[in-house]
C-alpha cells in the first residue's frame, strides 16, 4: 500500500559526530517513480534502499527537473536549466550542443577541496566535443556512456554503440577506451562492479567524491530472470513485475556499493545520497512506473514529474528522520562543497566554503539533519519559451503558466484489476489553461485548483515568474549533425566536434 507519511518527527537540533572530510556517495536513479520505492509501496523488493531510506533520512519535499538532462545539469551547476539554456528536453544524440564548458561543475570544487572525483554510468550532458565528456569537466574518470538512453545488454541507442572508459590523458586530453567486451552484461551489474573496483582502489589518504548515475530504471524494459521470479505470487501485472525487476536490481548495485565501503573502512565516514532525476514515465511511454498517488509523471510539472523519491543516509548523521522541509536540486552543490570544506557538523558560520558565484541552489545541510528550516521558501520549477509554459512553487503554492503536461493519476496495478487497460485511469494530456494554482501542502495530489478563491497569491507568484524569466536563456536546441553518426566513427558515438 502507498502511503504519505510512514512516521514523522518534529524539528529537533541535532549533534553529528565530528570527523573531517566526508566520502560522498551519490546514487541517482533514472526516471524511477515515487511509488516505485519500498517506503511508498511494500510490494517493491528493494532491502538495501529500503534499509537505508529507513534507517537514515527520507527527503519527503525534495524536488527535480522534470527530466533527465535539465537534472543533471542543475545537480553538477547549482542552476536552474532556464539559466543554462537546458529547458526544453533533453540533448539528444547527434544534437551539437551540451552544458556549456565554461560552467564550473561539481566535481571541479570537489576536485579543488582535496577529492578524487568519478563518474559511473550514464552523462547525458552533452558529448558533442570532449571538452564537454565527463573527464574534462572535472572527473578523474568516467565509466558508462554518453546518451540519454541504450539497450542494458548490447549497449547500443540509435544504431551506435554506446560504453567506454574515459580517463585523463596527457597534455589536457581524453583516454577513452571502448568497451566492447560490456556488451552481453546487464548494465546494472557492470555498474555496481566498477563503483566497487572505485571504492577499493581508491587511495584513502584523500576523501572519495562518487556519482553514480544508474542506467536504472529508463527503458527499454530489460530485465533479469532471478529478479523476475522475485515476484511470483505476488499481485502484478506483466508489465509492473517486469519493471519491479528492473528496481530489484538496481538495489543489488546499491548492496554492491555499501558492502564496498564497509569492506573497505570507509562506510563509517561516508554520506550516501540517492534520488531519481525525474518522476516515473507515464502514458504510452511508461514501463511500469507509478507516481500514485501524485499527479502526472516525468516531462510535466505536475508533483509525479518533479517530486523524487529521496533519502540521505550516513553513520555521520541521525537515523530514523522524515524530512518534510523543501529542497531542490541545485541546493546539492552548495550543501556538498559545505560539507567537502566545513564537515557535516551543524553550520559553523565561520566556515562558509568556496565561493560558488551567482547559483540558485542554497546549503540546506542544517535542514536536512533537522536542526533547522528550510533555507528555501520558493523554487523556479521551469520556464520554457518554446512549449510555452512555466510553473513555480512558493511556500505550500504551486502556480502553472500554460499547459503543465501530461496528467493524471494511476494506482499500482494488481492481478485481475490491471488498471493499465482500465480507461478511468489512463493519462492524458492536460488542456492549455492560463493560469492554475494549487495548494500543494494541503492537495499534494493536486485535486483542487483555486486560483480563483486566491487571486492575490496567484499574481504575487506571476510576478515572481516574471523576475525568473528575465534571467532565462534562450533554450540551446540545434538541429541535428549528420556529421555525428555513428557510421563515420566504427559504428560507435564519439565526440565530433572540436568545439560546440
């Protein structure tokens, strides 16, 4: 059953125990839905994340970008995408364009404050030149692929192979090694084999900075058998248990992970954050996902696309809180380069870390932990010239500007009720409306639009949206370059480019 609220404490202050540069682990799950986890649906067999959602801190307000790429791209910069020109979609394959190269990026800061920094998994930030491939923007090494999307067995996403190693190379170049032995392995064991080899290798006289960014659980929906028979007798339809199995497995790699670290010795100074980039996929583009009992899914506005299923967990920090204050994604960079300079004690004032230049993103280490508020009262959901809409949250308000997208609502299916074929609860596409508001706190399913019953509030938010929109980009989509096919570099995607 999904519920709202397992348990939840009050705001209390809190002591952490005292120790010097963290390890930080951060574990990002793709296009996985808020009812896709064990703490909102017990049917989910997921031990390990559950074990350390539960026994760690459950992030019940954190919020994203309602897909793939304007997530990563706010996560590394502590920007909204509408800053970065990344607020249309996502970059595509032969698409000339990325996060632009004179953006600072996490693991540049990291990097500066004593960090080995890697990148395991999937980029999707743009890989039309190397200046903009993981290794150039701050990693010292990269392991996965490029694209936004591939097969988890043969590595391929638009007739080009797609997996590779990227370490640094002399004179300010890229070794990037294919990896055509990957290509009969699932992805989600490859991963979680090569953050474990990270974690082992790592020399531990400087703290680890790890990104592991899951090919889990976009599609296409591949699964493993062991996994799938996990769920025998259990009430789901084909589709939900082929899915699920996609979610067990992706807790494998997380086991995977902590069992390194713990082997290893550095579990005990180590914060593990995990999160997915957006909500599920719904519609005709879902696998299985759900975001019941929120309101539509990944690429629209509504709570199913932006609202993530979160939790932070370190033997650092307490155990057993529900953290209902608000946070957004760009609030990451701030918060971790806090922690990499100051320690994850409370805020020493004193302390204040690097100087990280005009971000939108704010240090909300004290609110995590429960030791204060939120250091956010609003955050720019998205403004987007070309699709024509906007939306922004303000305190427990949520104003939409144009059409929000994809909508609707869809409980999990269960045997002899398969409610994907049920018309009453097949999604659909939200007609254009000018203006609506909701009171997300009170309506988190967003039932009850009452702009009408709150004019004030709603043109206080309009001009809120006003200010976000004359510090917005024009979206940077080109078109498609012929130039970058596959074909013309052995069948696989390369940079091609020597600048974009």
């Amino acid at each position: 059953m999904i519920t709202w609220l397992p348990w939840l404490l009050t705001l209390q202050v809190i002591t952490v125990h005292s120790v010097t540069q963290p390890n930080i682990v951060i574990m990002v799950a793709d296009d996985l839905g808020w009812g896709d986890v064990p703490w909102h649906d017990a049917l989910t067999i997921a031990p390990t994340l559950n074990s350390l959602a539960e026994t760690g801190i459950i992030l019940d307000r954190h919020y994203v970008q309602s897909t793939c790429t304007p997530t990563r791209a706010a996560l590394m910069t502590g920007k909204y995408p509408s800053r970065l020109g990344l607020n249309h979609g996502n970059i595509y394959s032969n698409e000339p364009y990325g996060l632009m190269a004179n953006e600072t990026l996490i693991p540049n800061y990291m990097s500066e404050l004593g960090y080995s920094c890697h990148a395991v998994g999937k980029w999707h930030l743009g890989f039309c030149s190397w200046d903009l491939t993981p290794v150039k923007r701050g990693f010292d090494s990269f392991y996965g692929f490029y694209n936004g999307q591939e097969s988890y067995y043969n590595k391929t996403t638009h007739n080009g192979f797609d997996f590779r190693l990227d370490t640094p190379g002399d004179n300010g170049t890229v070794n990037s090694e294919v990896l055509w032995s990957a290509k009969s392995t699932y992805s989600t064991i490859l991963y979680a084999n090569r953050a474990a080899k990270v974690v082992h290798d790592h020399n531990q006289s400087k703290p680890l900075f790890l990104y592991l960014a899951m090919q889990s659980v976009h599609g296409p929906n591949e699964f493993l058998e062991k996994h799938y028979q996990m769920y025998k007798g259990i009430e789901l339809n084909c589709k939900r248990r082929r899915f699920l199995s996609m979610v067990t497995a992706m807790d494998d790699a997380a086991e995977v992970v902590v069992k390194a670290l713990k082997q290893s010795g550095m579990w005990e100074n180590t914060i593990f954050i995990f999160f997915s980039d957006n909500g599920g996929a719904v519609g005709s583009k879902g696998i299985g996902q759900v975001n019941y009992p929120l309101r539509g899914g990944k690429a629209s506005y509504w709570e199913g696309g932006i609202r993530s299923s979160s939790f932070i967990h370190s033997p650092l920090i307490p155990v057993g809180l529900y953290n209902r204050e608000m946070l957004h994604i760009t609030d990451w960079l701030p918060t971790l380069t806090h922690l990499a300079a100051c320690g994850p004690e409370p805020t020493n004032h004193e302390c204040t870390g690097p100087d990280l230049g005009d971000i939108d993103g704010v240090n909300q280490w004290d609110a995590i932990i429960g030791a204060a508020k939120s250091n956010r009262a609003e955050f720019l959901v998205n403004i987007d010239p070309i699709s024509k809409n906007s939306a922004l949250r303000w305190g427990p308000w949520k104003l939409y500007h144009g059409n929000p997208g994809i909508s609707g609502w869809k409980p999990p299916p269960r045997v002899n009720r398969d409610l994907y074929e049920d018309q009453n609860y097949q999604y659909y596409f939200q007609g254009p409306h000018s203006i609506m508001l909701f009171d997300v706190e009170a309506d988190p399913a967003e039932k009850n639009e009452v702009s009408e019953a709150n004019p004030d509030i709603a043109t206080t938010m309009l001009k809120r949206l006003n200010f976000y929109q004359n510090r917005t980009i024009p979206p940077r989509k080109l078109n498609k370059d012929p130039a970058s096919h596959p074909a013309l570099f052995g069948g696989v995607w390369t940079p091609w480019l020597g600048s974009c």
